[in-house]
C-alpha cells in the first residue's frame, strides 16, 4: 500500500514539475529570417570564366563574389563577375576572406577590403569570411571580427553580414558578432542545426558542389533571406588616404600542411610554372608547411577554351581529357605541356587544373634538353651553340645560377 502511494506521488510530482523544466530549459529555435528565399551562389577565381545570363535563366537570383583576401589579394575575376552579373540583372554581393592576426592588421584589410569594392554598387550586405585562425586564442578571434566588421561598416556606410560554418557558430564567435546576420554553412542536412547563438539564418550555403548552368565545375550552393538586402542602395566610397589598388601585382601566402602546387595554383587562379617562376622553385614537388609562397595578385588568366589575348594560351582540364588530346587539339605535344607546366607524369591531370599551352615557335621548333649533373647554363650554351639569354628567356629562369639535375629545358 505504501508503495503505491509513493508511486502516486512521484508520477504526480513529475506532472506538476515538468511543465517548469520546460520552461527553464534552454530552447534555441533556427529558422530562416523570413519567408522569402532567394537562391544563390557564391564564386570566385575557382570558377573561371563564367555565362552570367545561363545562371541567371537556371533560377539564380543572388551572387556572392570574393573580391579579396589579407591585405592585397583582389581576387582575379572579381571585376568580371560584377560586370557580368549586374549586366545580367542579379543581385550582387562582396565578400572578403581575413587572415588578420592582430586588430591593427584587422582594420588594414578592412580598408583594403573596402578600397577594392570601391566605386561598385553591392544590393547585399558585405562579408566576412573569417575561418583560418592560426594560434589565435577564441577571445582573439573574436576581438579581431569585431574590429574588422566595425571598420567595413563605417568606412563603407553598408550593413555587414557574417559567414561561417555550423561548428565555428557554435563554438568559436560569440558576443557583438551574433549581432549581426549570419551567413551559416552546413552541408548535407535538411536543414542548418541550431548553434545556441543565433535564432534564425539569413543565408545557408547547402552545398559546395552545385552545378548550375553557366558554371563549369561545382559551385556553393545558397540560399538567402531578404535579411542579406542592403537597406540602402549607392556606390561603395573610397577611404579617405587609400588609392585604389590595382589588380595584377603579388602577395605572400604561407603554404598549409597538404598543399601542392597545383591546388595552389587553381587557388589563385594561376599555374605551376608561374608558381615556380614567381619562387625560383628547383623542384616543384618538394613544397613544405610554412613556407612562404609569392602568389599572383589579381592576375586573369586567358580565355580558358584556348584563346589566348596576350600571347599565353591557358586550357582548364575538363573531365575526361587527357594531356594528349589537349596537345593535339592545340598542334603541340603533350611532353610541352608538360614541360611548360612542370607536369612529372604526363597521365596524371585533374579536371580544373589550368595548363599553359606552349607555342609551336617554342616548343615545336626547339630541342628539349634534361639537364645533367654539372650542367651550368653555359655549358649547355656551348654545346648546342645557343646563347644563354635565349636559354633564359626560352624557359622563363629567374636565376640563371639556379638549375637542377632533371629539369627539362628547350633550347
């Protein structure tokens, strides 16, 4: 009998408590601002050229574009793909990718950031894309993307909007910056997971390998909320005491456990042999965490089918080629290419890699020469009678002191 008392009791107790665990448990809603969702992409250089008016008949409604990155990266089809877009009536937005590792580097890219974007009219508020951390503590992470969001806003007069993925949202940014919209990347979910921060989303990158007509290759995925409108339309003002940077110069990156040349190259929207050209690299394969890469600033390369406007010819791997069909489509070899491209095994070529396709006048003409021990340059001169500038020149040699055993010259 006591038993069943006490039983009565409990259950009644867990009725009348519940309700109040309910109401002191922490419930994070996610949903997005609003109902109306627009479709979206975001690129950069990665895509290469792109066909603005297929992306816009496929449903397309916004593009986010990187327009730069640190202190003097602008990313090489930026002007392009705003140009394009604009023509082609979709709504744009900028972002920019931080690497700042203190406030003062924060608000000199937040100027750079703003000099690049300037004179341009953006309809979505301006990101950051803040993710490569470093050593950086959480409380300097956070200092930082503060500082920087607060510099862009007031130096452009435009609002601003966070990008980042589900974990970092959760567990990396916190305090002023949940203030502003958040841009949330999560893939393959129904839909973003809540992250105890922020109450809804005003974009959710889905995926980062879309397609969408106009678009070789994979491209992000989005979808936004009327929250990324700017509330204010207008062209984007140049600092005061800045001039505008031109694109076409270098910057210095520090290589990440992993890279390669040529994931680097695509990257920044170059090729190995500019890579090696730009770094007096012996050997192209031999890169090591840490080091300090100059890369290519701003630089389009060539049409990417093979019409060349200033002399340089450059293909983009697609599926299913092979580096003889590409030679013979361009009336080379594919041994020039992969000399050109410093290409070790002529089968192994990825969809998206860039080549720079040689001329016949020199490579089809010249003799190719594997560099022996104890060669110097002008050794070789004299053997075959050539003079060491047209051996330089030929073969792109930052420092005619600086060969190696194995490296395939013409001459």
């Amino acid at each position: 009998m006591r038993k069943r008392i006490f039983k009565i009791f409990v259950s009644v107790l867990i009725i009348l408590t519940a309700p109040m665990y309910i109401l002191i448990t922490p419930v994070y809603a996610f949903s997005p601002w609003g109902d109306v969702i627009y479709q979206g992409i975001d690129v950069s250089g990665w895509q290469g050229n792109i066909n603005y008016a297929e992306v816009k008949n496929s449903g397309i409604e916004i593009v986010y574009m990187k327009s730069s990155e640190g202190r003097s990266f602008i990313d090489p089809y930026f002007n392009q793909n705003y140009t394009n877009a604009k023509a082609n009536g979709l709504k744009v937005g900028f972002y920019h990718y931080l690497i700042a590792r203190s406030n003062e580097e924060a608000i000199e890219e937040a100027r750079f950031f703003v000099s690049v974007i300037s004179g341009k009219e953006p309809d979505c508020r301006l990101a950051m894309d803040f993710e490569s951390f470093g050593n950086l503590s959480v409380e300097e992470i956070n200092q930082i993307g503060i500082t920087f969001m607060t510099a862009v806003q007031n130096l452009s007069g435009k609002e601003v909007i966070i990008y980042s993925n589900t974990n970092d949202a959760r567990n990396i940014f916190s305090g002023e910056l949940t203030n502003y919209p958040l841009w949330v990347a999560q893939y393959e979910v129904y839909e973003p997971t809540p992250n105890g921060k922020w109450s809804t989303w005003a974009g959710w990158q889905y995926t980062s390998t879309g397609e969408v007509a106009g678009i070789s290759g994979h491209v992000d995925r989005n979808k936004f909320t009327n929250q990324v409108l700017l509330n204010t339309s207008g062209t984007i003002p140049l600092p005061d005491n800045t001039d505008k940077p031109i694109a076409g110069g270098t910057t210095t990156i520090t290589i990440q456990r992993g890279d390669t040349l040529s994931r680097i190259a695509l990257e920044y929207n170059t090729t190995v042999a500019r890579l090696v050209e730009l770094n007096n690299i012996a050997n192209p394969n031999l890169i090591y965490t840490g080091q300090k890469l100059i890369v290519p600033s701003g630089e389009t390369p060539d049409d990417t089918d093979g019409n060349s406007t200033s002399g340089q010819t450059i293909y983009i791997v697609k599926a299913g080629d092979t580096l003889n069909q590409i030679a013979a489509s361009f009336g080379t070899t594919a041994r020039a290419i992969a000399v050109e491209n410093n290409i070790r095994n002529i089968n192994l070529i990825y969809v998206g890699q860039r080549l720079i396709i040689p001329t016949n006048r020199y490579d089809l003409n010249h003799t190719l020469y594997k560099i022996r021990w104890g060669d110097t340059l002008y050794s070789i001169s004299r053997r075959y009678g050539v003079p060491i500038a047209t051996i330089v020149r030929l073969n792109r040699i930052q420092n005619p002191n600086l060969i190696y055993a194995g490296q395939t010259i013409r001459i």
